[in-house]
C-alpha cells in the first residue's frame, strides 16, 4: 500500500490496466514518433490551409479572439434584456438567445399548451414586440446575434428582420445565426413541429433567402450540442452531425442553390465534454472531415466552403447538482479544450445550472472563465499550440477515420433523414447514453463529488438560485391580447392566408412571414397556419 494513500479498489484496478476515451478509442502509455509515423506530420499543412485540421486561420487568435457569446433568456424580454446589457457591459462580444419551450414549440404564451412552461427554460417570444423589447437599446448593426431555435427558426428570424426594418437598418448590416437544425431536434431533442420533408423545405427556404437579403447570417448552425447531451460519445457526436449537414447540403442542391452559395454560411455548433485531449482532438478532426465532404463530395470550389466555422459550449450533461462548485473547474477544463481546439465562438456556463437558469453572478463568473484564458493563459497567443504532439495528432487520426467510418454507415443505410425516420441513430445514442450511465454507477468512471469523494454537507448547502415569478405567464398572456386588440385583424388575417396559400404552393415563405409578423402576427399563428397545411410529426420509432 503507497504511503498515505489506499488501495484500490476493484474498479480502479480496471481502469489503470485499460485506459479508453469515451468513444473507446484505446489510450496507450506513452505516446512517441512512431505512433504517428503514418501520419508525415513534415507535410501537414499550416494553419490556415486545406484541410484546415490546425485551424481555419493562419494566425487563429492572435488576429481576432473568438466570440464570447453568453446564452442567456429567461422570463420576459424585458428582463432578458437587462440580462444581455449586463453582459455586453462585462465584455461578453455577442448575444446567444435562449428560448422557451413554448417558442421553441410553436406555441403562444396563452396556449394551453404553454401552461407552466412560460419563460421558464428561456425568453418568452410571441410576438414581433417581443423581439422588439428584447433588443431595446442594443445595436443590432454592431452586435452578432444566435438564435437558439429550430422548428419556427424562419419565424422568429423574420421578427429579428421586421425589428431591424422599423429601425431602419439594413438587412445587409446584421450578422448571427439561426441554429435552424431540425435533424437533430428528430434524432435527439425533441422540439420538431412538422414531418421532416415540411422541415427541410423551412430550412432551405431561410438559406434561400439570406443568400439573396441576408448575407452576413449564418442561416443554419449544424448541432453536434445536443446529439452529445443525448449521451452519444465524441466519435457519433462528429458522425452524426456531418450525416445531418450532408443531408442539409444535399436538400439546397435539390432546391436549387449552389454549394458555394450555402457552405459558407453554414456553420456548426459543438459540445466540449469533460475527456481534454479527446475533445481537443474532436475539434481538429471535424474541420479535416467538413473541409473533405464539401469539396470532394459537393465539389465545392470555394475555399470559404471549405473553412468549418463553430461555436462551442461547454457540456450541460456534465454538470453536477452535487457539489456545484466543482463545474467552474469542469466549465474551465472544457473551455480551453474549446480554445485548444480552435473554436471562434465560446460559452461557458454557469456553475449552477443543474439546478436552475444561472443567476447573473455565476453567468458573470462563466464568462470571466474565458477572458482569463484569452487574457491570463498564454494559450492565444500561437495557433494550434498542439500541433505535433505525438498524442494529439495519433488521436485526431483516429477520431477521424472513426467517424468516417460510421458515416460511411449512416450513407448506405440511406442518410440522416432515413436512419432518424428507422429510429437507428436515436438507438445507437441511446445505447451509448446507457453505457456511460452504467460505468457511473459501477464505478468504471469517477464523477467528483457525485460517485466518489462526496461531500453530503455542501449538497445540503443549496446556492442561491435563479427563480421564475409566476406572475410572468399571466402578464404575457396580457402582452398577447393587447396586441391582438391593437393590430388590424383584417390585415392579419389577409397575412395568414397568404402563408397557407404559400405552404400548399411551395412558394417562398420568409417574406410573407415578414410582412405577417409586422402586421401583428403571432409565432403561435403562424405556425399554426403552417400546421393546417404540413400537419405534424409523429415519431413512429420507439426507442
């Protein structure tokens, strides 16, 4: 037995003889030049240069930090616009909106439907003088916007331009993104309205749009996020959000659109969990694999296309209601795993969450975390600083032709859209959520302060906690009469018909959703119209 220590027990004695990474990727010893032999690091390219696996910039962050961009929403928008100023007036460099349920689903906040879920897991958005409130006093033209939103991505996009339109700031002028990802809300998460084919034409419509109005947005973030927080590994994590960028890809060439027109504006947004090299090497090995399918698959010729652009947020999942202090230093780890790994734009969350939305100090905390590695680390100050490291490059290799492998399975089983309809990739994540599960509760992966070196006196200890005033439902539902009784019903019904007319048609939407949510629309209406025409999705596969 070691001085001052125990001995270990059965399950550490199987985690010191076999080492893997979550995605069962073998760990070796030791790593030296002849792991990597197969790879002549002596000819990997720059930063900077196809395909971009030590990053999409030769200088990375020594010519521009990434984004610091908070997600934050809660309860109206007034008061989530308090939250964004306090923000931007500590440094945070761009706005990320969370959304409610009830917005996330198509609802208005006087829906039974919405009952006890209003602005309760973000803001509340029903109508174009939300949005309004929501962005008051902020500089829409200087400020980069994502919007954390799926099935009615269009519609709350066209109350972010109809806002701008009564500011008189041209659509030319903003920039952000609509995540606009409904494949993975059928794979993984839930928030889906409408069968997937309506889906997709909703998708390549938006793109469609911008492409012509809006070309400083990104007009769809494609979301390994939430497919990983379902409990797939790093490895299906990459897979999985490729196949759905593939098949996104392939619906704007059906539709019409060049690849060249699309790419760039497509951007990707992913988990970094708890594994550092692991997620390190993720990120490498997803830039090399999005630069070789859009241009060896689309032929895409512009290098622009080539160039995987992401956000990164650090892993809810990995968060713990136990010990709460201890997910700043998850929430630290899995930052600078973010920046080591090349992201250009970051959120970091709050220590308490959970447990709840984060109170402003521990979102103002979140944030601190990335100005001290962009200001205190060193870490920004060359890229790619772990380019060549015998480990680092022999794991990215791995990842990546793990990954290709099972994309590879997910194309000849007929893509994204088919093995999400069979049920197979909801399958193999919740296969993967199980095991991980199970290694917890044996004790093969430690969790702190959860599993191993428990702290039941700080678990007794809640921390202050953000709460919701229930008065909140009851005066939104107001806000929405008022505006129903202030608009000309006759315009706005005109506006609604338009859009079924549109729907059965398929006519180009955006515009018309535009001028229905100016006329004094709601998202709940509008979507509603949508519904007579698409209907709605039923999964047929139980998992």
């Amino acid at each position: 037995m070691p001085i001052g220590g125990t001995a270990p027990d059965a399950a550490e004695k199987r985690r010191m003889r076999q080492r893997t990474t979550g995605s069962g990727i073998h760990i070796k010893p030791c790593y030296t030049a002849g792991d990597v032999d197969d790879l002549d690091l002596s000819a990997q390219p720059k930063p900077g240069e196809f395909p971009f696996a030590r990053g999409i910039q030769e200088t990375m962050y020594r010519g521009r930090l990434w984004t610091m961009r908070q997600y934050a929403g809660f309860a109206s928008a007034a008061e989530s616009n308090a939250r964004y100023r306090y923000l931007l007036a500590h440094g945070q460099t761009g706005l990320s909106v969370a959304f409610d349920l009830p917005t996330q689903m198509g609802y208005d906040s006087d829906s039974p439907m919405a009952a006890g879920e209003v602005g309760r897991t973000g803001v509340a958005i029903d109508s174009v003088d939300d949005m309004e409130a929501l962005f008051d006093g902020i500089p829409m033209a200087d400020v980069s916007v994502s919007m954390t939103i799926n099935a009615p991505a269009a519609i709350l996009l066209a109350m972010y331009l109809a806002v701008a339109r009564r500011r008189g700031i041209p659509f030319e002028k903003l920039s952000g993104t609509s995540q606009n990802d409904i494949l993975k809300e059928y794979a993984a998460r839930g928030t889906y309205i409408y069968p997937p084919a309506a889906s997709m034409r909703l998708v390549t419509d938006l793109m469609r749009y911008c492409a012509n109005n809006v070309p400083g947005w990104n007009t769809i973030s494609v979301s390994g996020y939430h497919i990983r927080e379902a409990g797939a590994t790093a490895v299906q994590e990459l897979a999985f959000t490729l196949a759905n960028a593939r098949a996104y890809l392939e619906a704007a060439v059906n539709a019409g659109l060049s690849v060249d027109s699309v790419a760039p504006r497509m951007s990707f947004f992913w988990n970094a969990h708890n594994n550092f090299f692991e997620e390190i090497a993720k990120f490498r090995a997803a830039r090399m694999l999005w630069a070789q399918l859009v241009r060896e698959t689309f032929g895409a010729r512009s290098d622009r296309s080539w160039r995987m652009r992401f956000h990164t947020q650090t892993g809810g999942s990995t968060l713990t209601a136990q010990d709460p202090e201890n997910n700043v230093v998850r929430v630290a780890l899995q930052a600078l795993a973010a920046v080591l790994g090349g992201t250009q734009s970051l959120h970091t969350n709050g220590q308490d969450e959970a447990l709840a939305l984060p109170t402003a100090q521990s979102a103002k905390t979140a944030l601190r975390t990335q100005q001290i590695i962009a200001h205190e680390s060193g870490v920004p100050d060359t890229a790619d600083p772990l380019g060549g490291s015998y480990f680092v490059e022999r794991l990215t290799a791995d990842m990546a032709a793990a990954a290709q492998q099972l994309l590879t399975e997910v194309a000849e089983r007929g893509g994204a859209v088919s093995v999400i309809e069979s049920g197979w990739m909801q399958e193999q994540i919740a296969d993967s959520a199980y095991r991980a599960q199970r290694a917890i509760e044996n004790g093969d992966s430690i969790v702190v302060g959860v599993n191993k070196y428990i702290d039941a006196a700080a678990f007794a200890q809640a921390p202050q906690l953000q709460r919701i005033d229930p008065s909140l439902e009851r005066e939104q539902r107001e806000r929405i009469a008022a505006v129903r009784g202030r608009r000309d019903s006759a315009r706005a019904s005109a506006a609604l018909e338009g859009i079924r007319r549109a729907a059965e048609d398929d006519a180009a939407l955006m515009p018309l959703f535009i001028e229905a949510v100016d006329r004094g629309c709601t998202l709940g209406e509008v979507c509603d119209a949508l519904r007579e025409i698409f209907s709605v999705y039923r999964p047929v596969a139980a998992v």
